[in-house]
C-alpha cells in the first residue's frame, strides 16, 4: 500500500520534471536557431517598443472579437444540438445539413461569403462581420461537441427524472444540461482555443486584430519577422493561458 501511495505522489512531479525537460530542450533549440539567423538576418527589436500601442490595439480587438464569437457560438451550436437531437425530421435535417455545410467550408470563404456577399445587401460592420463569420463556422463544430454531450448522458438518469414528475423542459435544464456540458467542457475548451486562432484570418477584411497589426508593422518597419515573432509569442501566450484555465476548469467540475 504504502509503495503504490508513493508511486502515485510521484507520478506528477515525474510528469513536470518531464515536461520542464523537454521545456528546456525547445528553449535551447531556439535560441541555437535564433543564433544563425542572426547571423544573415539583422534583427532590430527596437522597433517593437516603438508601436506597442499598435500591437496592444490589435490584441484588444482579438479579444473583443474572440469573445463575442464565442459567445454567440455557443449559442449557435446549443440551438443545432437540440435540432440535431430533436424529434422532429425536419429539424433534424436542418440542423445536420447546416453542420454538414459550415465543417465542410474554409472559414477564410466564409469570411469572405459573409463580408462581401451579405455585406453587399446589408450593411454590416468588418467587426460585426468578423464575428458573425467566426460564429456561424464555430458555431458547427459546438453543435457537434453539446450532441456528443446530450447523447453520452445515460438513459436511466433521464428516465428517473420522468419518474419524479418532471416535465420535458425541467429534465432538460436539471438533469441532460448539465451533464452535457460537464461532459463537453474538454472538446469545448479546444474549440476556444481553435476560434482564438481562427481569428487571426479576419485579417483578410482588413480588420485591425493582431495580425493586421503586426502586418502593419513589419511593412513600416520592415521588421518582418520580428513583429511576427511577437505575434506568434502573444497567440501562443492567449492559447497557453486558455487551455490552463480549461483544464482547471475541468478538474474542477469533472463528473465522479
């Protein structure tokens, strides 16, 4: 017993010394690639310091954008699960032929389908258009993940909260919810991350998130790749930072 409590008390000091290692490794790799291209690239990081207001107003629009996004994402894809999961055919069909569309679909054309194509009729917004865009696409692949969800929870937990009386609409919220979305969180937290890189390519609109900026900046400057090193570090950051708190979140609300 004792031998076993240890081996479990270890394993994950072993899997951080483990993961600082080959942390370590990566560093040292790049600082050795960093090396020779500085040798035929002249690097001036000075430029950076000089437009960070530029860098710090696309991150700021990356974010606005990534949340608004999510937001009505997830709204999109709980309306096309309970489609997809409906009793009725013709929401059933509906809700699969409009994941079948938008998963099969680059969303660069939908960005393009929905600025220039919709925005031809309505006016809408390069930021409103950016959002609805990445919404809409995103919106497929949640739909998939809360189906996955609704269909993992077992049937007796359903059948037990009928037997307690309880209308469609309650066991839906009290019971199939719920243990959905605990189910979900996971697939749902790499679909946030996948949306907060998805958007880099709102860009194309010529909307002013991060990577429009550090475009801006590398043609100003002609500090290419430094601006886009810092792109890449402040991505890798936001993404870092998203799938730490996904995982918190995760343990913490994880189903016994």
């Amino acid at each position: 017993m004792t031998r076993s409590s240890d081996t479990g008390n270890g394993r994950p000091l072993r899997r951080l010394a483990a993961r600082l290692t080959v942390l370590g490794m990566l560093c040292l790799g790049l600082l050795v690639l960093y090396f020779f291209l500085s040798r035929v690239y002249p690097f001036d990081w000075s430029v950076i310091p000089r437009y960070k207001l530029l860098f710090f107003d696309g991150l700021k629009m990356t974010l606005s954008l990534s949340a608004f996004s999510l937001g009505l994402s997830v709204l999109i894809g709980l309306v096309i699960s309970l489609a997809r999961t409906s009793k009725v055919q013709i929401a059933r069909e509906f809700g699969a032929i409009y994941v079948w569309f938008f998963r099969n679909m680059p969303l660069l054309v939908v960005i393009l389908l929905v600025y220039y194509g919709v925005g031809s009729i309505v006016m809408i917004d390069r930021f409103w258009a950016g959002v609805v865009s990445l919404a809409v696409f995103e919106g497929a692949y949640v739909a998939e993940i809360f189906r996955s969800g609704i269909e993992a929870v077992p049937e007796g937990e359903i059948e037990a909260a009928r037997a307690f009386g309880l209308y469609n609409s309650q066991v839906f919220g009290s019971v199939i919810f719920p243990r959905a979305f605990r189910i979900a969180i996971p697939p749902l937290v790499g679909q946030l991350v996948s949306l907060v890189k998805d958007s880099s390519l709102v860009s194309v609109i010529a909307l002013g998130d991060l990577t429009m900026r550090a475009r801006q900046v590398g043609t100003q400057t002609l500090a290419t790749l430094e601006a886009y090193i810092v792109l890449a570090g402040v991505y890798l950051t936001i993404t870092s930072l998203l799938s730490f708190l996904g995982n918190c979140l995760e343990r913490r609300l994880k189903i016994p």
